[in-house]
C-alpha cells in the first residue's frame, strides 16, 4: 500500500503591518508633482493620450526604447502627409529628436531616481517602488490600484508562516510572550526600585551559558531581583542574599555563573 503524502503545508498569515500602508499612500503622494510632469512633457510630443501603456513602457525600457517609438510616430506621420521621397526632411526631422525628448528624459530621469521621505521610524526598505503605481485611462490619474494595493501588501506589509516546523517555533514563542507578562504582573511588588525589561532575563535564567541545554535559574540574581526591584549585570552582588541586608557591593567579573566556589570566593571577600 502507498504512503500516504504529507498534506502540504498552508502559510498562515501572523501580522500584517497597516500603518506601514498608509506610510506608503502617503508617499505616493509625493511622487504626483513628479508624475503629473511627465505626462505633461508627454503630451508635448502630441503622440497622442497619455496611457498606462505609455507609462509602464517609459518605466520599463526608458528614454532609449521610447525615441525608438518616437522615430517610427515620426515616419508614420511623415508618411500621411506623402512625404515619403523627402529624405532630406526626414533626416532634418530626427535630428531634431533628442531637443524634442529633452523634457521627457528629464522628467523621466527625476522619476526614477526620487526618494519619497517616509517614517523616521522605518528603514530605506519600507519606501515605496514606484513599480506600484499606474496610470487610469478612464479617469486620466495616477492611482496605486486595487490589484497594486494587493500586491504591495503581499511583497512588504505581511508576514507569514511558511513552513510546520516556523508554527512549532512560533506558538512556543506565543508561550514565552505569555509566561513573560505573567512574570511582570507577578514581579510588579519588587519592582519598587530600578527597572526591568526582556533583555535581563538573560540574568535571571541564563541560556545560551556554556551551551546549556537545560538553563536552570539564577538563584542568586532572583534575590537580587526580590530585594532591590532590579537586575545586576554580570556578578554584582547584595549581601540581603547572604548577609544583611546593608547595601550592594560589585564583585569581579567571571565567565560562569553557576560556579558556587567563585561565588563563594567572590562573597568571603565582602566579610
């Protein structure tokens, strides 16, 4: 009998970042001054309606391709007005070109190399690509549509589950999230002096020392905790966990904390 196949994995979708879309909508407000001029230089060359086509082609292939579509709207005209034979003009004509696509290269130009400001907050990745944005033909604006939209959500705003084994790692780190907030509603009596964050649990439970698989907690540093309402890093000491409770002392610094001779050591030296 065949095995039986493993049923494929569906994603699952775990945040999806909203303010960071409407980071990008505010940016493409930006680029309309620059967008509104290119079609303006566009229509210049009385080719015809500005379209998305048109847009997407200047994008694509630059002012390089589009004088390659200019010659040949050059020469299709020149053929209607039965000019044909007049080489002459025609060479006169398309030595003209480049004064012609001066506006267009350099609006296009400034197009491409704009840099919409976004959030202090956000990095260089979370601007937005121009590549999002289209032209309507029907309502002659630039617009960043319902499939962009989708689109731009999917490529920078969501974040997914991919595979059976990120679940596993995920829920178990929901836990941690969990028995985190717990620890701080239960810790809030000793929390009168000094803070408290994630980072220091490294203190209170160790992981990761000397590649311990089974990190026991810091018995020490939680009395620490308990009697001074802060973590200490490193090895300084209070002698309220051996002594009286007379204020803290600063001990030298060793690379384990689980060794009870160096603590021992480091403490007979506070006698």
């Amino acid at each position: 009998m065949a095995a039986k196949k493993k049923a494929e994995f569906k994603r699952v979708l775990i945040h999806e970042d909203k303010k960071l879309f409407e980071d990008f909508q505010k940016q493409f407000k930006q680029y309309k001054p620059l967008l509104e001029n290119l079609k303006t230089e566009y229509e210049k060359l009385e080719m015809g309606p500005f379209s998305n086509k048109t847009f997407k082609d200047l994008l694509k292939g630059g002012i390089v391709q589009f004088k390659k579509v200019y010659e040949a709207f050059i020469d299709k005209e020149l053929d209607k007005g039965g000019t044909t034979s007049l080489q002459s003009v025609r060479k006169r004509l398309k030595r003209g070109l480049e004064n012609n696509l001066s506006g267009l290269s350099s609006s296009l130009d400034k197009l491409k190399r704009f840099e919409p400001r976004y959030s202090k907050y956000r990095g260089v990745s979370d601007r937005l690509d121009i590549k999002y944005i289209s032209y309507n033909d029907k309502l002659m604006v630039f617009w960043i549509n319902r499939e962009d939209s989708e689109t731009l959500k999917e490529d920078r705003c969501r974040t997914y589950i991919e595979s059976e084994q990120e679940k596993l790692a995920y829920d178990s780190l929901e836990k941690v999230r969990k028995a985190y907030l717990e620890f701080m509603e239960n810790a809030k009596p000793f929390r009168g002096v000094g803070s408290f964050d994630m980072g220091e649990l490294k203190y209170l439970i160790p992981m990761g020392v000397n590649s311990d698989k089974n990190p026991q907690i810091n018995t020490i540093q939680f009395k620490q905790f308990v009697n001074n309402g802060k973590i200490f890093a490193g090895f300084d000491m209070t002698m309220a966990s051996r002594k009286a409770k007379d204020g803290i002392q600063s001990a030298p610094k060793s690379n384990s904390l689980h060794s009870s001779d160096v603590l021992d050591n480091i403490l007979d030296n506070f006698s």
